[in-house]
C-alpha cells in the first residue's frame, strides 16, 4: 500500500478576492448607515440639551424666587448669546450678580428677550410667557403658566 504524499494533494483554502470585496462593501455600507443615524441622534441630543438648560434655568430662578434667596424676586432672559438669571425685577446685562450661561451655537429663542421672566418673590408666580427654541430645523416650546409652572 503506497502512503499518500500530502503535499502533492491539491489544497483549497482562503477567501477569493471576490468574496473579500463583497464583504467590504457590506461592511462599508453598514458603517455608513450607522454614521449617518449616529449624526442624527447627535442632532437630537443637542436640541434636548438647550431646552433642558432653558429649563433649568427657568426652574433655578422660580426656586430662588419661591425660597425668597436675597429677599427679591428672581428671573431670566436671554441676551444673545448668554442665558442670564438676574435678580431684581428687570434682566441688566453685564450686572455683578447675574449668573450667566452661554447657548449652543445656531440655537434661536423667542420669548426670553428683556424684560425677561420673572418670577414674583415667595410666591413664585409670574406672567404667562411660551418660550420657543430653535435649532438644527427643531422647534421646541417651553410655556410659564401665571402659577409659575413650567411645561415642557
């Protein structure tokens, strides 16, 4: 019985370069989905963030007006392009005891210019307001009602 020479046997292995170009463009294209939905879930979250922080904001200036913090009423408006919680009952830009925060870039909001919000002290009422922010093409609205309750 003769033994058989493995290296004589005719092997077939590996991939063919068309079964590596097929599997790139897969990928490739799988990679290209998912950059494109991750830019709009980033989008997304930059819209959610800056009505958030008009949010807060809001919510920081009736809490300091309801706490009766530096007995006076507290509020915010908005000075292109900061975010300015102010004491008193009327927005003075550039005031030593403003807290300023600056807005994201592109971003464009109607119904927080002077006077601005303001929210009465103890009580924390305020004059019915609807804030709307703007960006990337996304519109979100923030309303005051006269009680001082912010919905968003």
């Amino acid at each position: 019985m003769q033994s058989p020479n493995i290296y004589s046997r005719n092997k077939k292995s590996g991939f063919t370069l068309i079964e590596l170009v097929v599997v790139m463009g897969i990928l490739a294209a799988i990679m290209s989905l998912g950059l494109f939905m991750s830019m709009d879930v980033y989008r997304g979250f930059s819209y959610r963030n800056e009505r958030d922080v008009v949010v807060s904001m809001l919510q920081k200036a009736r809490s300091r007006s309801m706490n009766n913090a530096n007995q006076t009423s507290w509020g915010v408006c908005y000075v292109a392009p900061h975010y300015i919680v102010f004491r008193g009952t009327m927005c003075t830009p550039g005031y030593a005891t403003n807290e300023t925060l600056p807005a994201s870039p592109g971003v464009a909001i109607a119904g927080l210019y002077l006077p601005g919000v303001v929210f009465t002290q103890l009580s924390g009422t305020t004059t019915s307001t609807t804030t709307v922010i703007t960006q990337n093409g996304k519109t979100a609205t923030v309303s005051i009602n006269y009680e001082g309750t912010i919905i968003w």
